[in-house]
C-alpha cells in the first residue's frame, strides 16, 4: 500500500516536470517539414524552420532541439515573423504520460541496477519527439539524433558512476552494464546497417543512425534486452503494416517509418526490463 501511494506520488510529480517539457518540446515538431530526396540526392537535408515564414531557428549544436533563440522555448515565437510556433499535442502529452510511467517504476525498477533517473527521462524526451516527428514527416533528424549520442553516452556514465539511491543497496560503480551498454550501442548499430547495406529500400538511413542510441539504453540490462528489443521492432511494424493491408489503408510498396516502433521498443525494455525474461 505504502508503495502504491509513493508510486502514484512519484508518478505525479515525473508527470508534472514533464509538463512543461513536453510544450516546449512540441514546438520542435513543426520545424521539420516533409522531405523526400530524389533518389541519389545526398544534399544536406533542410534544417529548423519556421512553419510560417520559412525563416531558420538555429539549434544549440551539441544539444538536441534546445532553441539559439532566445525565447523560443518559452513563448515559441519565430524571431524572423514573430507569429507562434504551436506545440504538438501529442509531444505535448506524450512526455508528461511517459515521464509519469518512468515515476510510478521508479520504486519498483525492474532493471537493476538502475540506469539513472537524468539518462531515463532524455530517452524518453528525445524519444517522443522523434517518435511524433516520424510518424508525420516519416524524418528522423540529424539535428536531434546526431547531438543525442554525447548527450546520451555522459548521462549513462553519469548512472554508471552515481551512488545508489538510499532505497537501494549500496553498489560500487554499475562497470557491468556501462560495458553490455556500449555493446549494445555498437552491436545494435552494425545489425541495422547491415540490413540497410543489404536491401537499401527497405529501412531509411535515419533508423540506421539511430539505432545506435537505442541500443545504447536497451543494452544496459544486458544483450538479450537488445536483440528482443530487435525482435519486437520488427514483430509489431510488420503487424501495423499487415493490418494497414488488411484495411485496405496500404499497399506492399508503402513506406511505414520504423522509428516510432524502433523508439517503442526502447521503451519498453528499459521501462519494463527484458520482455523476453516473460516468457516461460
Ligand atoms: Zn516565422
């Protein structure tokens, strides 16, 4: 009883920090419009822009989607035409709902030991965020997958190093996990390039550039987390784009982004640990 109350406590105050989070973070979603190479176009794809006026709003570069304007995150209006950047409604809730699921687990983690609070809620920022954006525009980014690797790595070895919570028993350094981690990272990184290597057509470069991140968190529990997180990507997009076909609402030649299922399975197994670990 006792831990239900502090879970539902816990829950409320992750989802109230997601709050405002979350708006700003909507406002990202706009400034990625729809892009579709010619096919053998490397040219550089667009950046930040304003839905409005077209005019760029430039990123701090070495964080992933945090503003150089000043102002943007709070009030999200564009500096060129001063008109507001509307936030997404689904960044907008998404994250406080995911923040609040991170705070109701936190007491009864089942991922031991604990991967750290800071390194945990950036997953799940950047995750929404990229989740929403590739499911409208099927875009993964490079603007904010590409920052989130030296954003990600240092708060992993911030988990790694930090002391245990009071509630826990006190461990020395989590080395066992910072090593399956960057495994998982390079592992996870290598199997999607190599798909992508063999039948281009069949995933886009930007799953390939982000699979690496995600493998990062899915390998902290261990090696099996990154191939079931593996196996249930692929598991459930292949199941949405049966059913799309069983509505008539796809053909075999439509494109479904992998990203959001990539960014779900992540969730999964470093919310809920292992799903693999279920099974009988
Ligand atoms: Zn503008």
């Amino acid at each position: 009883m006792v831990d239900f109350v502090l879970a539902a406590v816990l829950a409320l105050i992750f989802g109230g920090v997601g709050v405002p989070i979350g708006r700003a973070a909507g406002r990202l979603v706009p400034l990625f419009p729809r892009h579709d190479p010619d096919p053998g176009d490397d040219g550089p794809p667009p950046p930040p822009t304003c839905p409005h006026c077209g005019a760029e709003i430039p990123f701090v570069s070495w964080l992933p989607g945090l503003s150089r304007v000043p102002g943007f995150w709070k009030h999200g209006r564009c500096p060129a035409c001063a008109q507001e950047v509307r936030p997404s409604a689904a960044v907008a809730w998404g994250v406080p709902i995911v923040f609040a699921v991170a705070g109701a687990l936190v007491i009864a983690r089942p991922v031991e030991p604990d991967i750290g609070v800071p390194a945990l809620l950036f997953l799940l920022y950047v995750g929404v965020v990229l989740t929403v954006i590739d499911a409208r525009v099927q875009r993964l980014p490079n603007v904010l997958v590409l920052p989130s690797y030296p954003v990600a790595v240092l708060l992993v070895l911030y988990g790694t190093f930090a002391p245990a919570p009071a509630y826990e028993p006190a461990t020395g350094p989590a080395y066992a996990n910072l090593v399956t981690a960057l495994i998982g990272m390079a592992a996870l990184a290598a199997f999607y390039w190599l798909l992508w290597f063999i039948y281009p057509a069949g995933m886009g470069w930007g799953d390939v550039k982000l699979a690496g991140l995600l493998g990062l968190y899915m390998g902290w529990g261990g090696l099996g987390g990154v191939v079931s997180g593996a196996f249930l990507t692929f598991l459930c997009s292949a199941a949405f784009g049966l059913t799309l076909m069983a509505l008539g609402r796809a053909g075999r030649k439509t494109q479904i982004p992998l990203g959001p299922f990539m960014i779900g399975a992540a969730f999964v197994v470093v919310l809920f640990g292992d799903p693999a670990a279920l099974l009988p």
